[in-house]
C-alpha cells in the first residue's frame, strides 16, 4: 500500500463528493420549484437526501402533493430555506476538497 493511500483516506473524498453532487441536484430542483412558483397545478419537486450503504450520500427526487386547483404547491418561504442549506452543503464539502488537495500538496512537498 502506497503512503499516500495510508494517510489519506479516500472515502473521505468519495463522501464529500457524493455530498457535493447531491446538493448540486437538490438545488437544480429548487431553482426548478421558484420557476414554477405562479405556475397553477405544479407539484413541487422533494430532495429527499439519503446515506449510501457504502459512505456518502445521495438524493432522491420525489414529486410533492397535488396542490389546490387553480393554485402551485411551492412554498417559496420554504424553497429560500432549503436553498440556503443546499448551498451550506456544498460549501461545506467542497472546503473539505480544497483541504484534502492542500494536504495532498504538503505531503509531496515532504515526500518529494
């Protein structure tokens, strides 16, 4: 085994990276929901977020309730919450990348 794949554990990366594509979806899905805010009948997309057995995690997208005739389901109260955190989310996992690829840098540095 390679020093690097000892130091570095790499299902870190592959979790944050999961993590990363998953915010991305779940915000393609709320920006999709404010689009269709005055759209009459339209049923929200849900991101429903899940733990992969082997590590990470992905998103599921469900179709929301059948809203009132002549009204959309969004919530747009709701939609701005939710794409503050998706947003968070992928910050959050993309610092860990960008900390991962600065060890990375120093450890070659010294190994190199």
């Amino acid at each position: 085994m390679g020093l690097l794949a000892m130091l570095i554990p790499l299902n870190t990366i592959n979790s944050a990276l999961s993590a990363i594509k998953a915010n991305s979806k779940a915000l393609e899905a709320n920006a999709e929901n404010v689009a269709n805010s005055q759209t009459e009948g339209y049923r929200p997309i849900e991101s429903i977020f899940e733990s992969r057995p082997e590590g990470g995690v992905e998103v599921r997208m469900d179709q929301g309730p059948v809203p009132p005739e002549g009204q959309s389901g969004v919530d747009l109260a709701e939609e701005a919450v939710d794409s503050i955190a998706y947003q968070a989310g992928y910050k959050a996992n993309l610092a860990v990348i960008r900390r991962y690829d600065q060890m990375i840098g120093r450890l070659l540095d010294v190994v190199g």
